[in-house]
C-alpha cells in the first residue's frame, strides 16, 4: 500500500542521511569517529545533519528522541563505546517520521548499528524477528518485512515468544472505537 511504500522511502533517505554524515564526520576530522570523545563525535556527526531542536513532546511514551531532523524524522544514540566492544561502536534508534503514526517497530522505527566500518542496518535481509532489526530486510528488498512478529512477553518464565499471525487483514472491519489491529496468540484481533 501507499503507506508502506512511504516509510520504505523514508528509512532508505534516513539510512543515507546517517550514513553520509557518519562519512563526512571521519572525512571532516581525518579520523575514524571512534577515535574522536563520545561527546566531541556527537557534535561533529550532528553538524553534518540538517537538525532542528527536539521539544519535550517529540517523541511518544516509546521513544525519546536526542536528535530531530528537519524532515520529522528522529533518533536516539545508545551507549557509545570507544573500544566498539563486539564490533558495536554506538546504536541509534530511528523514528522515520517522528511522532507521525504507526510507531511500530519494523514500520518505522528501527535499530542501527555503529560500527568501525560505518553504519550497518540491525537483522538479516531475509528475515527480521522483533521488528527493530528489520532495517537489513529493508535494505535488501526496497520492502516491510511482510510477515508479521510481535514479542509475547511471559513475565514468570521470562520465555519470550515470537507471534505469527500472516500478513496484516487488507481492509479494516472493526467497531469505530478500535483503530488498529494487533497481532496476538489468537491471531489477529482489533485494538486501540
């Protein structure tokens, strides 16, 4: 639908926004951004993005953005790590459409890795499983992943189980107080 295509379209521009600034940061001060103090490469990654200040409302009761982009697209740094520990220098949550709906991971929001050889998308690119790590599937096919996951979260047992419910229904059938599905253990079910 016309709404994927979008946020397709706006994760592919954000992956090279990101990835020009994190080139041009190293190119700029003639080192690898690693090298440079957690606080000194936020600054100079930042000064190669078009930027505007976050307010207290950016995000939503999900994520809180660091940085917001002129464009409406939002992200969040992680824990930077000089030594880049398992290959991981940084991450950063994106949101590709700020607090514009859906707000869903795999949708539009997603995870990428900093990594000493630049910026590399979360997951595989024939298959993602918690939605943050779709951005590799997208990359890979110009898609959504188009099966569906959602974590189903057992507090006792800390068993944490992965939903399959099939593609999402084409039209919406449910009472106007519901406006979403959800994808649960019993399938398919209208939520708000």
């Amino acid at each position: 639908n016309s709404q994927n295509k979008e946020l397709v379209s706006h994760y592919l521009k954000m992956n090279n926004i990101l990835s020009n600034a994190l080139k041009n940061t190293e190119a700029t001060e003639q080192t690898k951004f690693y090298k440079l103090s957690e606080t000194d490469f936020k600054a100079k990654f930042e000064s190669h993005l078009k930027t505007t200040g976050c307010d207290a409302n950016a995000g939503d009761t999900n994520f809180t953005p660091n940085v917001c982009l002129a464009d409406g697209s939002q992200f969040a740094y992680g824990t930077f790590d000089e030594s880049c520990t398992d290959n991981i220098c940084d991450t950063l949550t994106i949101d590709t459409n700020g607090k514009k709906g859906p707000n869903k991971e795999g949708k539009d929001r997603f995870t990428m890795n900093l990594t000493p050889n630049g910026i590399k998308a979360l997951g595989e690119s024939d298959t993602c499983s918690t939605g943050y790590d779709c951005g590799a599937y997208v990359l890979a096919h110009h898609k959504l992943f188009d099966g569906n996951y959602v974590e189903n979260v057992d507090n006792n047992n800390n068993n944490n189980e992965i939903l399959d419910c099939g593609p999402e229904p084409e039209t919406f059938n449910c009472p106007p107080w519901y406006d979403h599905y959800e994808c649960t253990e019993n399938g398919w079910l209208c939520a708000n």
